[in-house]
C-alpha cells in the first residue's frame, strides 16, 4: 500500500510542470485558435533561463524568484514570438501556422545551442527542500509533496483570472466568437498578445519548476510536447480544467505504466488519447470545433485544370534528362536521385489529402514505413521473392489506412491530425519493442531486389518509372470525378452532403488510396536501401513531408514534388553546418510571411507577370 501511495503521489507532482505547460497551450489555442508547436521551445528556455538565474540568486527567494522571472522572461520571449512570427498568419490557414511554429522550433534550439552549450544541466535541489517524507514507510521527496500542494493553487488562480475578472472574461468571449468580441470594439491583436504572454509564461514557470526533477538539456522540447499535446487534446482545446484532469490522468498512468506493464511506457499515452477520441470526439470537456480551411493563405485557390503546354513541356523535357542521367552522371548521382523520386511520391501522397481532401495528417510516415515493413518482413521471413513482397507493399499500407481512417475520419482539423499520430505512435512502438520479428532498433537487413535489379542503373530506371507513375496516378485522380468530389468535401462538407455525397466514406476512400500510395514509396525504399528501421516511422518523419508539402506550395497540386526536391536536394549541404537549424527555421518563416504560396505557387506568379505563362493555363 505504502508504494501505491509513493507512486501515485510522484503523479501527481509530474502532473505539475505538464499541467502549467498544457494549461498554457490551451489558453493559447483557446483565443488565437494557433496550434503552437513551440510550445515545448518555451518550456525549455524557462528551464535553461530559470537556471542561470538559480546560480546567480542564492537561497530561497533566490530559488523561487527565479522560477517567477524566467515565467516572465519566457512571456516577454512569446510576445516577441507572437508578434513577429503569429501576428501575419493569424488569419492563415492552420498548417501555415504549424509551420510557423515549427521554425521557431529550429529556431530556439540553434539559439540555445549557442548560449548555453551542448551539455545537459542539472538542476539545483530546492533549499528547505532537500530531504524525503516517509508516508507509510515510503520516502516522498519533499519536493514532490511542495508541488502537489502548488498546482492546486495555480489552477484556482486561472480559474479565477478567467472567471472574474474583465480580462479573463473577454478571453472566454474570444474563445467563443472571437469576431464579435471584434465587433465590440475590443483590440483582438493586444488580446491576443496578452494570452501569449500568459501561455508563454506558463510553459516557462513549468520549464522552471521541474528543474530540482530533472534539470535542463536541448531535447526536452521535444520531448515534452508531444505528452503536451495528448494533455491538450484529452482535456479538450481550449479547457483549462481539462488540462488539469487529463495531465493527472496522464502522469499517473505513465507512473504506474512504468513500474507494472514497462512495455507500455512508449505509447499508454496516445493510446488513453485514442480511446478518449474515440469515445468522446473532441476531448473530455471539450467542444466542438470549427475546421479552417487546410489550405494556403493569400488568394483565392484557382480552379483546378490540366496542365497548360508550357507545364507539359517542363515534365517532358524534366523527364528525359532523368532517363539520360544513367549516361552522364555518377553512380552517387543516381542514387541521390532515387532517394528524390521516393520522397517525393511519399510528399506528394501527404498533399492529395492535403490540398484536396484538407485532410492535415500528423501520421503520414505510418503508411511508407508500413509498407517497407511488410515486404520486408516477407522476405526475411518466408523468402517472398522481391516482385511479389514489393506488390504487397502498397497493398499492406492501404489496409493499414483503412483501419486507421475508420476511426480517424470521424474527427476534423486538430482532432483528426492528433489521433492520426497516436495511431502512427502505436505502430512505431509495436515495430520498435517486438525485437523479436521486427528486429526492433537494430531493424530488419539484407532486404535486397532481384538480381535482375541489383544493379544501380536499373534500380534507378524501376524506381523512376514507379515513382514519376505513382504521382502522375495521384495527379489524374484528382483531375478525376473522385478528385473533384474530394475537393467538394473539402471546401463544404455540409452542401456536399446536400448534394448527395458521403462525405466520409469519399474521405475514408481517399486516405487508404494516400496510404496506399505511400505505401509504394516504402517498398520503393526498402529495396534501395536494403534494410528498415524503426526511426522511418517517426512523427519526424511526417513533419518532413508537411515541411517540403508547404515549402513546395500547398495550394498546388505539385508542390509537395517540388518540395521535396529542393529539400532533399539541400539537405545534405545544409546539415553539414553547424546551425542549420537556424538557417532552415528562418527560412521557413520567411516563406511563411513572404511567400506563402511556396515555390511552385511564387515562380507561378513570376512567370505570369512576365508573360511566361498565361493564367489560364499555369500549372497547379
């Protein structure tokens, strides 16, 4: 009895600095409707800014005045954040804001990297807090039983912020209808401001005040937000108890996961999101919410048509230089381009759900690792020749989209793209700790294609006709009578549902043929590689095809191909130096400010204007 109490009561103090940042994420999203990937950036500058502040402050108004200033320094970083970087694509499209998000990621973790070095930093003990409690003949730290007592009053202190006073009833206001709080005269951008500054601090006091538990390094960014989102998503976007409930809900598992089921430890979190998903659609105090258009800020999306003469010709003659490229280049050449062709069929299966169906997946990489794991496991296993191990790729990773998209496709927006990652989190774990057939962390090797393509030229050739073929697939079937219903569920589920469409099913059909699709591009990889691991289906993984989708152009039906040429082809100059996550974070921010219609939609525009290409007929 005594170590169920000690385990529970370490919960509830991990429940503390996850509530303050989850509180602080939802606040956020609950007025500015901004899914901040950032989030996590802020937690960690307030425990690297908290713990300079510790080693210059001594005792104890030391200690606890450093966790209240680095809150108030990490706010007064997310007003600089929320201004400079938010503020112009407040009104963008959702996944222009992730994006955004995501480079201010990059950004901080160049940025810390540089002021406080590569070494992970431990945190100081808490003064008058240093020794353990026995409860019932089992120690408790002292300062688990301090942050216990604390969160209580914290979430008081919220509550009564957004319940009684002026302020926090506007921000419930804005939560509800943030154009009429508008249309009452009320200052939406100092509102907005002053949330972020709110929810910037919060996650900054929860870096702070963790730091006696764990101390500070450069990877707690990432690992805290995605058990941030789960927290958010669980509690429902927007509700601050919520998150309370949800964060205790979720350390105390995690606590009890740990010491009785271990295995579970990599996933029990998403897998408490998908049954709260399924059960209840959008979290446990959470409410309805209102899909924005999953597209691209700026103009009107143009119709649809195929592609003029000039776009033709550009494909044609693209194409007969990469048939000739076996002639004239290396064989270092041929494989980098292999490695283009593949990413982009897996970009452009992510964009025709994307940009057609607004259908933003956080989960992507589930499907083109599933489908390498299925051949791959064919041949390791049965001695599947390659022909018929790669013919099931696709087919296995389109299964797997069913299954997925069965419970997926009954959510929108932040719901949908978060339950699609706690579906692609239970593959990952399921391929990473059943060492025993997947191979777990070492892989699966020796994955090879036949001898009459083992050679690089003719792998090269294979790759190229499937993988130009497969996007030219996903092309003609949105230029299809199936493509433009898509795009009519897209644009207006309710009139498309006048019409007499099923809206669902189109969507459900439409995400197994994406998994499908990227399903060819992990048979395609497999094979060249000769070998699978686990970290192919990483959430990393998805975020890279997001990235190249949007660098490409969202709104264009090749700019995820595009995309991922221009990415994969820089990556390996650009990885080479050592902040290239600066570099790669400030570019996409600028894209995002400057030039949000990506680089298909931007040279598009040029060649318009200086009479290349006629309006009517430029590429999509």
């Amino acid at each position: 009895m005594g170590l169920f109490v000690a385990q529970l009561l370490t919960g509830l103090a991990n429940a503390a600095a996850l509530f303050l940042v989850a509180s602080g994420l939802s606040l956020i999203f609950g007025v500015t409707r901004i899914v901040n990937f950032a989030h996590g950036s802020l937690y960690m500058l307030g425990a690297y800014v908290g713990l300079t502040l510790m080693n210059h402050l001594p005792g104890h108004f030391g200690f606890w005045g450093s966790i209240v200033l680095a809150g108030l320094i990490v706010g007064l970083i997310g007003v600089v954040i929320e201004v400079c970087v938010l503020r112009p694509v407040y009104r963008a499209p959702e996944l222009f804001q992730l994006v955004a998000t995501f480079g201010v990621i990059l950004v901080i973790q160049d940025l810390a990297l540089m002021i406080w070095g590569a070494e992970d930093r431990l945190g100081p003990r808490a003064p008058g807090l240093r020794s353990v409690v026995r409860i019932l003949g089992e120690p408790v730290p002292q300062y688990d039983l301090a942050l216990i007592a604390i969160t209580p009053f914290i979430l008081f202190g919220l509550w009564w912020f957004i319940a009684k006073t002026r302020t926090g009833i506007l921000v419930r206001a804005a939560t509800q209808d943030r154009e009429m709080v508008g249309a009452l005269g009320v200052n939406q951008s100092w509102l907005f401001t002053g949330v972020f500054f709110l929810g910037s601090a919060l996650a900054g006091l929860g870096g702070a005040i963790q730091l006696p538990k764990g101390g500070a390094d450069l990877l707690m960014d990432l690992n805290i937000i995605s058990a941030v989102f789960v927290v958010v998503v669980v509690g429902g976007m927007g509700s601050i108890p919520g998150a309370f409930i949800a964060a205790v809900l979720i350390s105390v598992l995690n606590v009890f996961g740990v010491a009785y089921v271990p295995q579970s430890t990599l996933v029990l979190m998403y897998v408490v999101m998908a049954v709260v998903l399924m059960v209840k659609p959008y979290g446990l105090l959470g409410r309805e919410e209102k899909a924005g258009e999953h597209g691209q800020v700026g103009e009107v999306e143009r119709p649809i048509r195929p592609a003029g003469l000039v776009g033709r010709s550009l494909v044609v003659a693209l194409l007969a230089v990469l048939a000739l490229v076996p002639f004239f280049a290396s064989t270092f050449m041929q494989v980098l381009i292999t490695d283009i062709v593949i990413f982009c069929l897996f970009a452009a299966s992510l964009q025709f759900i994307l940009s057609s169906g607004g259908l933003v997946s956080f989960g992507h990489a589930v499907f083109f690792g599933g489908g390498a794991y299925v051949s791959a496991l064919l041949v390791t296993y049965s001695e599947t020749p390659m022909e018929v191990a790669f013919l099931l790729a696709p087919l296995g990773a389109g299964l797997l989209a069913l299954g997925i998209g069965w419970f997926c496709i009954r959510l929108s927006g932040v719901y949908f793209a978060m339950l699609t990652l706690a579906f692609s989190q239970l593959v990952w774990s399921l391929v990473f700790q059943w060492g025993s057939v997947t191979g777990g962390d070492d892989g699966l090797v020796n994955i090879w294609p036949s001898e009459w393509l083992s050679g690089t030229t003719a792998y090269y050739y294979f790759t190229l006709a499937l993988g130009v073929g497969g996007i030219l697939v996903l092309r003609h079937i949105i230029h299809s009578p199936f493509g433009y219903t898509l795009r009519a569920t897209r644009d207006s589920a309710r009139q498309a549902e006048a019409t007499g469409i099923d809206v669902k099913k189109v969507q459900w059909l439409a995400f197994a043929l994406a998994g499908a699709m990227a399903g060819l591009a992990g048979g395609l990889f497999v094979f060249s590689k000769g070998s699978i691991f686990p970290n192919e289906l990483e959430i990393a993984k998805s975020f890279d095809a997001l990235i190249v989708v949007f660098l490409g152009g969202v709104k264009t039906l090749s700019g995820g191909v595009v995309g991922a040429v221009f990415l994969e082809s820089v990556k390996d100059w650009l990885t080479r130096l050592e902040y290239w996550r600066l570099i790669l974070g400030l570019l996409i921010i600028a894209v995002v400010i400057i030039a949000p219609e990506g680089i298909v939609g931007s040279l598009r525009k040029f060649g318009e204007r200086v009479g290349l290409v006629k309006e009517q007929e430029s590429m999509q």
